[in-house]
C-alpha cells in the first residue's frame, strides 16, 4: 500500500478550490489520511459538515493548523499574507505551507517576512475554475488536465515542491515550476485582462439607456453570454487580484488598448487585411488551446 501525501492536510477556506480539492480527497482516501476544514464563516462551516467534506470542521485556525502535515490556504489573494502571519506560530516544525493564488508577488512579498526556517513555502496556482464559488460549487474533477503553476523561492527544499508537485498530479493537473514574475505576466494575459474585460462589458451593458439595456438583454447572442458567466465570478476575489497583480495586469492592458485602437482605425479605414489577420490570429489561439486540451 503507497503511503499517503500527508498525514493530515488542513485546508483554510473551503470555496470552489477548496471544496474541489476536499471532495478530491474524500473520493481517494488513500492521499491524506486527515482533513481538517477551517473557516470562519458559521454558515460554510454548517455545509462543509452537511457534505462530508473533512473530518474535523472548526472556526479555530491555530487548532486546525496545529498537527498538520500540510496547510493549504484557499482564500482570496489579499488574505492569504495576513491568514499565514496569524497562524504561522502554530505551525508544527517540519509543515509545508501552500496557497492556490493566482498573484503570486504581492502575495510572496508580504508573506515572506513572517516564514519561519523550520516551514517550506510553496506556492502554487491551480489554473482552473468558474463563475460560481463556496463549498457547493467545488467538483472532484476540476482540476483534471489543467496546469498548476509552481512559483517556489530558490531556497526552498526540493522535497517540499515534489510533494505539492505530487499532491496536484493526484488532483489531475498538469505541473510547471516557473518564476514568480513570470508567473504574474503570463496570468495578468491569459486570466485576469479577460476578466476585466468581461466586468466592463457587462458594466457598459449596465449603463445603456432602459430601452436599449432591456433589448441587450433580451437578445443576448453566445458572445455576450460567455462575457456576462466571466462576469459572475466573485467580485471580492477578483478585486484582490487586480490590485495584487496591477502592474502586470495595467502592462498587458496598455498592449490590449494599443491593440483594440488599431482594430478600430482598421475597420474606420475598411482595411480588410488588418480585419482578416486579426480575426484569423484568433481562430489559431484556439486550435493551439483545443490540441494542448485547454478548452
């Protein structure tokens, strides 16, 4: 019989990628032996109990953190420093602490003064998701065959990252160790400005006469509604990114600006060329996503 991942893994916020990570471990036992589900939100703690989600569910985070092998924070980016300071005293020698931020910086920079020697720091992005957020709306297969991005510091033992490079491989992910900077460039494109994008649209929809905004409605063709399901995702989660990852994030949205005005002098110009190569960029991003299984 293979010994587990952890003997006993806390996980601290029990949301979409908490839960999805809970009922990951409930369906194989056999990768942690114990799972301690804290939050302190009476009413998330009632569901996590009301599914089955760990085995002790408490509102306590020094008792929860305190025999774990493995904490996992799953709260949002502007939490996870201040949550990891509160229980890093508490932490027995030898844990690993983990986050599933999607900003990696900011996050890295405000957490790093309060590590201790004795507790190995690994980050790491699980890049999948939805619109809907608290414990009932994680799935067991939600990570199966997306990346979880890695964004350890250098002086981390090589031990720590292969058990979490291990622990996401049981969650069905696929695994990259990369730079922190790099880490944020890269999400700030292929996450966050579409996000933002989104929100506007959906904010421009929102300001248009009452006539007109009831007949956006009404006919909401595909593309809009794709917009308005990026829309729906948890505000407070998505305030923390923009301003945890704004440089990277303003950097790709000055590239788009610069981008959508040519688009529109183009199209101002009937300039069929620039219209067609464009379009026909598009068209490629999305067979490269469908033959790397990413859509």
């Amino acid at each position: 019989m293979t010994d587990p991942l952890f003997g006993t893994l806390c996980v601290i916020g029990p949301g979409l990628i908490g839960s999805s990570v809970l009922r990951r471990l409930r369906a194989h036992p056999e990768l942690v032996s114990h799972l301690v589900v804290a939050d302190r939100d009476p009413g998330v703690l009632e569901r996590v109990r009301d599914l089955d989600l760990g085995d002790i569910v408490t509102d306590d985070l020094s008792a929860a953190v305190r025999d774990a092998d493995c904490v996992m924070l799953c709260v949002p980016v502007g939490a996870i420093a201040p949550i990891a300071e509160a229980i890093m005293p508490h932490l027995k020698p030898g844990a690993i602490l983990t986050d599933v931020g999607s900003t990696r910086r900011s996050v890295v920079d405000a957490l790093t003064p309060h590590l201790r020697g004795d507790i190995a720091y690994v980050p790491a992005h699980p890049m999948a998701g939805t619109e809907h957020s608290g414990p009932d709306a994680g799935f067991a297969t939600l990570f199966e065959d997306r990346w979880c991005l890695l964004t350890p510091a250098p002086d981390v033992p090589a031990r720590a990252i292969d058990r979490i490079a291990a622990f996401w491989s049981a969650m069905g992910a696929r695994i990259r160790v990369m730079d922190v900077d790099h880490h944020d460039t890269i999400c700030a494109m292929v996450s966050h400005l579409p996000h933002l994008i989104a929100f506007t649209i959906c904010g421009t929809a929102d300001t248009l006469a009452e006539d007109m905004r009831s007949e956006v409605l009404d006919f909401a063709a595909s593309g809009f509604r794709d917009f308005t399901r990026i829309a729906a995702s948890d505000p407070t989660m998505w305030r923390d990114i923009f301003l945890n990852n704004s440089d990277a994030l303003l950097s790709v949205l000055d590239r788009f600006s610069q981008d959508a005005s040519a688009m529109a002098q183009a199209i101002r110009d009937g300039d069929e060329k620039t219209i067609v190569d464009t379009i026909s960029r598009g068209r490629r991003i999305r067979r490269s996503l469908l033959e790397n299984r990413q859509a």
